[in-house]
C-alpha cells in the first residue's frame, strides 16, 4: 500500500505472526475487545533479536482499519516515543489482516491489581506518577507539530511491565491536534486534554479506593466519582480508602493527592489542571510521604534530583542504524537509557523522554553516544557529547542544539533538572529492578565472569571484545588492543 511506505521499516510478515501465535492459537490469547484479540508471541525483530511481543489482531467483519485509520496509529505510536508509552515494535497488513505488534508488558493492565497485597501505596504513586508523565508528553508538542488526546484513558489501556513501570496503550480513538490552537470544550466538542484530565482523575481515584469505576454494592451499581463527591463533601474520604493501603499512608501524602485527584475531577473543564501540574503535584505527594515514613535501617543512596531529558533529533547524521545512549557520569544508580534504532534514516526523529535519577548535581554530567547498530553483536560508538548538569536551569526547560566534532552531527534535546527537596532516599522511591525473566520467584542477578579468548587468530581478530545479550539488554567488555 502507498501510504505505508514510510513505515516499511515496522513491518513484520504474517508467517512470522502465525509462527509466533501457533496460528493464533487460544494458548496465546491474553486479552480481547470488541474489534480484536490480543495474542503473545517471539518475533524475530530488529536484525535478528528475538522479542517477546503483544500482538492485536483486528476483527476483519466489523469493517475496522481503513487506511487513514492505520496510517495515524502507527505514525502517532512510531513518531511519540516515552518510557511511559508502550511502544509500537510493527504492523502486518498482509492478505488482508490488520495486526498491530506492540512491547509486551508482562503485568497486563493496571485495573487488575487494586487490591493485591503487591500494590503499596508508594508504587501507586510511582504508576500514578509514571501514566501522568506520559500523559503530560501526548499533551506537549515536543519535538512536533501537532499535539495528542488519548480520549480513551482508563486503568485498563494502563499496562504495568515487570518492574511496575506504567505504559499508556490503546491509542484507537486518540486524534491530533495543531499544536499552535488551543484544544479546549469550544474548539472540540467533548475530546479535549480536560476530557483526559477528568478520565486520569478517576483511575487515581481507582487506585486510592480500590475499586473500579463503576461497582456493585449491596445489589446495586454505584460510581464511584459519585461516592468520592459525596465522602468530600462531607471531609469523609478516609472512609472509602482501600483498606490494603489505608494504614500505609500518611496524612501529607494523602492531602497533597486527593487535593490534585479532586481538581481532575472539576465540572468546569477550566478549573482542571494541566497535567504537568498533576505530574508535580504527584511527585509531591509521593516526596511527603517517603519524608514521613522515614525509611528503614541500613546505608541509603542518596539522590541530588531528577534530570528530565527529551531526544528530539538528530541533524546530519548519515550513517548506518543509529541509536543513542544516555548515561551519567560517576553513576551509581544505573541511570543508563537508550533509544530506540532508527534503521537506515537520514536526520532521524526520536522524540523520546527520559528521567535519570542524579545522585550529585555538582560533579556528575550527562554524556550522550551516538552509536550504530551494524549488527546483533557489532555496535559502534559514532560519538559523544557531555553536558554538565550544573549548567541546566534548576526547573526551567533548558534547549540544546550541539554538534558533535567527530561525526558532525547536531544533536537537539531539551533538559530540565528537578532537585529533590522532601527526600533523599532513593531505594525507597525507586527501587532497583529486580531481573524477574528467567530467574528464580522474586528476581536474581546473573554474573557473567569474561577470563580469556583461546585460539582467536589475529588476521580475522585485530582488536577483539566480547558482547553479552540478553533479553534486548546488551553489555560489552573492553577492547583488547
């Protein structure tokens, strides 16, 4: 088809699919809507890398995915690019099918877990904060003309990965919108970001509660937004907390995130606020309650602040499959993040957003590699740049345009440098990921020890090294020279 050929790069055959799916089999089927089933999978993606992958088939007789239909969806999901979105991998439109394959998010959707004992308040709040930021980036217009409304946000389009990281997904419904209007009640009838900001609203409300949107109480249906208006009212809101959660809670934290899950709730679209304003206000019910409750026992890592950095592009780069890397420098905090490959694009978009936690704002920077992906094991380092974090403006959008001296291309990014005030604790705010894949019930670490190479012949290995992978994540060892 014509107008997919700029997306010709995402796309996956269907015997891949079938293969992936054992024909679609019941087995591989996760989840379903009204027009799809979802379907797990291993497709062979990205020159040779196997990935796990969720994917969504449309139902063909309800007459879904016209061509401007698909064209949006893989441009929106293709051009955003955030940790908390879940990320479009490929698309199939072969012999008539419609298939979407997006990352695979191994907890599935947020709504299932309002009760379970995994769920304390203080990853509530992360997956609160974590949905707001990536909420906040369709919002903005960064790196783009034209801004996004999800209009469909609940806590089931919510996924949760296996570190508790929340993915907004289902972007079926969601439309553009020229970034230079202002997209409010007037200008676009009932979907505007007010419309998202009143729907986030309620999933925070879901998530203090407990309890579904609409649920059944002593025979009947009630709401939950009514329950909610009705225990404010009358300074009663303490009543309906779930009780998993409800003495783990401190009166602060609880203060500062009903005053900011109420205002999503006003009647007047205009008193409620933006979601770079949800996203503070979250962080500071989440700074309060970790400075209340203290921490327990032992050495704790401390951290400086949360340096906040958009990937918009980059200008005059020319070669080969690239990717950048971001990390700190002196970093013991593994704030290591990388990009997604850009196969074979001239000046590629990546327009990603990322949040490294900053042990020292005084001695560390920020380096950035641009790197080419020229096989599975081969990677090249194209060039660096460095970044001093005490040269971003404290809270304040900080615009870079820099240009590397070897490879001469132009890197543009934005950065803003949040120092953290309320706590200093960073395993009780964010928790080091534990490797849940392959490893024994509640995670592990797996130690690979490189002694030597034996027999390696100097005219086929002049400057050897060793590359691991494993499950996408890729280490390498030191060039012997």
């Amino acid at each position: 088809m014509a107008h997919m050929k700029e997306f010709e790069h995402l796309k996956i055959q269907l015997e891949a699919i079938y293969l992936a799916t054992n024909n679609f089999s019941n087995e591989n089927l996760i989840g379903q809507g009204g027009f799809w089933k979802l379907y797990k999978g291993i497709i062979d993606h990205s020159m040779g890398q196997e990935t796990m992958v969720a994917l969504r088939r449309l139902d063909r007789s309800f007459g879904q995915g016209n061509p401007d239909f698909w064209k949006e969806i893989i441009m929106m999901l293709s051009a955003y690019k955030h940790e908390n979105i879940i990320s479009l991998l490929g698309y199939c439109d072969d012999s008539g099918e419609k298939i979407l394959a997006y990352e695979y998010a191994s907890r599935k959707s947020l709504d299932r877990y309002f009760n379970n004992d995994e769920l304390t308040w203080v990853r509530r709040l992360k997956i609160c904060i974590g949905a707001a930021r990536g909420l906040a980036y369709l919002h903005s217009s960064v790196g783009t003309q034209q801004r996004v409304l999800h209009r469909y946000i609940k806590s089931s389009n919510i996924l949760l990965d296996e570190n508790w990281n929340a993915k907004i997904a289902d972007f079926g419904l969601s439309k553009f919108y020229p970034a230079n209007k202002q997209f409010n009640e007037e200008s676009s009838g009932s979907s505007t970001k007010e419309s998202d900001v009143y729907s986030f609203g309620v999933v925070l409300f879901e998530l203090l509660c407990g309890r579904l949107f609409i649920s059944n109480n002593d025979g009947g249906r009630q709401t939950l937004i009514g329950l909610v208006r009705d225990c404010h009212k009358e300074n009663k809101v303490n009543e309906i907390i779930c009780g998993k959660i409800k003495d783990q809670i401190t009166a602060s934290s609880l203060k500062e995130f009903i005053a900011i899950a109420y205002r999503c709730l006003e009647n007047d679209h205009l008193e409620r606020p933006l979601m770079t304003e949800i996203v503070k206000a979250l962080e500071g019910s989440l700074k309060c309650q970790c400075s209340d409750a203290g921490g327990s026992g032992g050495e704790k890592t401390k951290i400086a602040g949360i340096l906040n950095v958009k990937l918009i592009r980059v200008v005059d780069l020319k070669k080969g499959n690239p990717y950048l890397i971001l990390h700190l420098t002196d970093d013991n905090l593994n704030s290591k993040r990388k990009t997604s490959v850009h196969h074979g694009k001239v000046d590629p978009e990546w327009n990603e957003e990322f949040n490294l936690n900053v042990p020292d704002s005084h001695d560390q920077s920020l380096e950035i590699y641009i790197q080419n992906a020229t096989s599975v094991e081969m990677h090249d380092v194209m060039g660096c740049v460095t970044f001093g974090i005490r040269s971003v403006t404290l809270n304040d959008t900080h615009n870079v345009y820099h240009k590397n001296r070897v490879t001469g291309a132009k890197i543009m990014l934005e950065m803003v440098y949040n120092p953290v005030t309320c706590y200093t604790a960073f395993e009780d705010v964010c928790p080091v990921p534990k490797a849940s894949i392959g490893t024994p019930q509640g995670g592990g670490l797996l130690v690979v020890i490189v002694h030597y190479g034996h027999n390696l012949r100097e005219k086929h290995h002049h400057n050897p090294y060793v590359s691991l992978l494993f499950r996408g994540e890729s280490r390498r060892t030191m060039v012997c020279t």
